[in-house]
C-alpha cells in the first residue's frame, strides 16, 4: 500500500511526524509546552510546543482545538484528537515543512512560502494568489508559455503540457496534476464556489506544485552531485590500485 502522502503531513500520528529542520522522515518528537491566548470574546488559541528527538529543533503549531497531551509532564506526551492530527492544526512555525531546495530560484521559493504562510493564516485568497503566481512564473522562467491564437492569452493548461514536453524525464502525471492545480488556484479563486476549498486541500495543491519544482530544479543537480562523487571515488580507486602495481 502506498503511504507516500504521508510525507506531506507535519504529524503522522500521536508518536511521529516528518521534521522540517533535520528533514527527518517518521521521527519521534515530544510535547515539550503549551500555551494558549485569546483570539477575541470567544476563541482560544492553543500554541503546542514540540520538539524533534533526533536533531532536537523546537517548532509551534497553532490550533484552536484543545489537544492537551493526555498525562502531559513536561516531556513526553500525547496529543488527544481525533481524525487526521495536522487537520487540527491552523499554523506552524515553521510554516513550511518542505524546505525548498536552493536549486529552485528564489522567486518560486519566496512565492510558495509566502503561499504555505497564507494558507495557514486561513488566508485562502492569498494562498491561492500566491500559488498561481507560482505556476505563472515557472512557466516564464522556462520560456514554454502558449497562446491562445483566439482570445490573445496564455493558454495556461498548453503551456503546463509543453513543460511536461520539455521534461520527459519527469512523471508525466505530475504536470497533469499541475494543470488541475492552475485551474483550482485560478480560475476559481474569483468564483463564489472557492470557498468549498479549505487548507487541507490547499495544502495538497501546494505540495503538488513543491513535487514539480523539485524534479525540474533540485533532482537534477543532485544526480550530478552523486555522480560526481562517485567519479571522484572511481579516481583513488584508480590511484590506489597504480600505487599497488608501483609498489
């Protein structure tokens, strides 16, 4: 069975989550705070602080649910919830869990934290601006943008397939899931039927768009950093072994 959405939730379950700092995959982390604060006459704001045990990074993540740790003491203990844990949750600092690759340009990183940040502000208009833009500007970036010979636009669902073109070492399914992530980011972030869509599924969208940014930018250099060292090794292997025959 396949798990792999998994690696886009912050907290898998009462024991484990996926670290933002260390980049660990189903980690232990321990509830090591909490606070709350009023938000207005009838909201509180419960603040969770929650720490990594392998690399020990401190995060806070925001909800208005109350998730007191049952038999909380200051060091381990466990959330009580129901459902889905990060559905609980509004915000976490760091609001980002995928720490995007330095490969991919600065303007798609800053773009898609500044979605991440929207989204989990409750920010929905902006989070899906922010994405859309994303979207526009990788399609600048790589010179692929089609227009429609009709109205005098950018065909933005022909301009997704001729990236997929371009990139054929690249799943062909994810560009698929791009085209439906620019239709739902754009075209109905002015419709009244937006509101149907919720931070969990924007959630999803971004990570999709995270998944394309990192096949086309962050893969291939470190398919060239692995070769390199594995050219570097091949080298004293050979030294080693001109040694030997020297000697």
């Amino acid at each position: 069975m396949d798990h792999s959405e998994k690696d886009n939730l912050y907290f898998i379950d009462q024991d484990i989550y996926n670290c933002p700092f260390c980049q660990r995959r189903n980690v232990k982390y321990s509830v090591t705070d909490t606070t709350w604060y009023h938000t207005g006459t009838e909201n509180i704001m419960h603040v969770y602080q929650v720490k990594c045990s392998d690399c020990d990074g401190n995060s806070l993540h925001f909800t208005l649910d109350n998730l007191f740790p049952t038999g909380y003491n200051g060091t381990y203990s466990r959330f009580r919830y129901s459902g889905q844990l990060d559905d609980h949750f509004l915000a976490h600092r760091p609001a980002v869990l995928h720490i995007m690759d330095n490969e991919v340009p600065k303007k798609l990183r800053i773009l898609m934290a500044e979605a991440d940040e929207s989204r989990q502000s409750n920010l929905l208009t902006g989070a899906s601006a922010a994405l859309r833009k994303t979207i526009y500007q990788l399609l600048s970036l790589q010179k692929v943008a089609v227009v429609n010979e009709k109205t005098k636009h950018t065909d933005y669902k022909s301009s997704i397939y001729a990236l997929r073109d371009k990139y054929t070492h690249v799943d062909p399914e994810l560009f698929d899931l791009l085209a439906g992530v620019q239709e739902l980011a754009s075209d109905l972030v002015h419709e009244d039927s937006w509101v149907s869509w919720d931070a969990k599924q924007l959630r999803i969208l971004t990570a999709i768009v995270y998944e394309i940014l990192e096949e086309i930018y962050a893969e291939p250099a470190r398919r060239k950093r692995r070769k390199e060292g594995l050219l570097e090794l091949r080298a004293r292997l050979s030294a080693d072994k001109d040694n030997k025959s020297a000697s």
